[in-house]
C-alpha cells in the first residue's frame, strides 16, 4: 500500500508552518516533506518530527532567491559556487533531520545562454551534489516540472531526466516523478513509473487541472495508488497540491481510502 507524506508548504497553511507537523500527524500522516527548511534551526525541526514521530521524507536543496522568482539555480553558469555550497548546507539539515534524500531544482534556463553550456553546468552540478551526498548515505533527486507553470524550467520531461543522469555518471541520482507535472507535460503516467521504477524514488501528486487535491480534476488516482501498490513502488508520494479549502476539509480521499 503507498504511503503518503505531507508536504506541509502547500497543506495545513492555515497554521504556523513549525504547527504544521501537528496537524498532519494528528489526521494520520507518518511523513512530512517541503521545499526547503532553512528559516529554521534544524534541531527545531527535529524536535517537531521526534514528538509527532514523523519521518522527514525529502527537502530540496537551496534553489537561489525564491522570493524573487527563482526557481533553482542548478543550470546556471554563473551560480556553480553558490550551488555547491547550498549542497554542503543541505547535507548537514539532512545528517540533523535524518533525511534519506534532497532534490536539486534545475533552475529556469537563463535566456540567450549557450545550451550546451546550460547542459554542462547542470550535468556537472548533480554529479558534484550527488557524489557529496553519498558519501553521507543521502539520495539525490532531480525533478522534471511542467512549463505551463513555470516557463523556461530547465528540466521538464522524464526521458530527459534519466539521459541527463546517465549523462552525469553517478549511481546516487534519482528521479522525482511528479504526476501533477508529468500529467501535463507527457501523460502516459503509469507505463512511465512501471518502466522506469527502478530509477524513481520519490512521487509527489496533485490533481489537474487545477494543482487541487485528487478526485478533483481527471487523474485517476484510486487506479494509481492500486497501480503503484502492484508493480512493487515501496518509496513515498508526497502531497503536494493546493487544498480546494481547508486542509481537513479535502482529506476525503485519503482517510477514506484507509491510507
């Protein structure tokens, strides 16, 4: 049977985020992700998860200015300095939070850049950040993301994901499979897991259209959840999608479901 983490940036907002880890242990959750935990100490963190005894299932690595739009600073030519220090950064909230895995956000394309050397940077930067996390029994993740939502994402399909892996060498990087993302960009969602279930070790989920919770739009995740439970999926889904309401209020799917 999957089993689902929180990711409590996008779920149970009506809360402080540090009240967050709560809520989602309260209505059954055993895991929690979000995209990053740098505002906070990371032994406050820890102290959340150990009295709600959640698992922390994945951050990402430090992914430029945010705030100002940025979207992950991976393919960028001139952020190779800042990208291996935010590695080092992320290593060590995860050795605190015991975190099996950090994705890296490959960033949008810088504009009028040459794409072979976007290319090169960004095969040359997993590599590092994968080989840095080894050494600390810590996966990597690279993510494909839908460029509806964001224009100009760097990485936005599965095969192109896997081809910049093997590109990369390391036997420490993995995919992300966002079904959200992967609904829009490619379809043919669970031929993609079955095929290359080897290679992915997180999923994330959100309904389309709309980014709402599923049974709101037209995946069809009850036949999912079955699909990835057959074909032997034994990693984590991560609910990252925008509640219609309240959190509570849209858990339907998942209480009923007896996850």
């Amino acid at each position: 049977m999957p089993k689902f983490a929180a990711n409590l940036t996008m779920l149970f907002t009506e809360y402080d985020f540090l009240d967050r880890f709560d809520r989602a242990a309260k209505v059954g959750f055993r895991g929690v992700e979000y995209l990053f935990p740098y505002a906070y100490k990371p032994e406050q963190l820890a102290e959340k998860l150990a009295a709600n005894n959640l698992v922390q299932v994945l951050h990402n690595l430090p992914a430029g200015n945010w705030e100002g739009g940025e979207r992950g600073i991976a393919c960028l030519p001139d952020r190779v300095g800042e990208f291996r220090e935010g590695v080092a950064k992320a290593i060590e909230y995860a050795k605190t939070l015991n975190c099996p895995q950090l994705n890296c956000l490959s960033g949008i394309a810088p504009g009028g850049a040459d794409a072979s050397k976007v290319r090169e940077t960004f095969v040359g930067n997993i590599r590092y950040a994968g080989e840095e996390l080894k050494k600390h029994g810590i996966k990597l993740l690279i993510e494909p993301v839908n460029t509806r939502d964001i224009p100009g994402f760097y990485l936005n399909r599965t095969m192109q994901a896997l081809e910049l892996i093997d590109e990369a060498g390391s036997d420490n990087i993995f995919v992300q499979y966002d079904v959200y993302h992967m609904q829009i960009m490619e379809g043919d969602l669970a031929r993609t897991v079955e095929t290359n279930l080897a290679r992915i070790k997180h999923i994330q989920l959100a309904d389309n259209p709309g980014r709402n919770e599923p049974g709101t739009g037209e995946i069809n995740y009850p036949f999912l959840f079955g699909f990835f439970d057959r074909i032997g999926y034994d990693g984590w889904i991560g609910c990252e999608y925008k509640p219609r309401g309240k959190t509570e209020e849209g858990l339907g799917w998942f209480t009923e479901g007896g996850y």
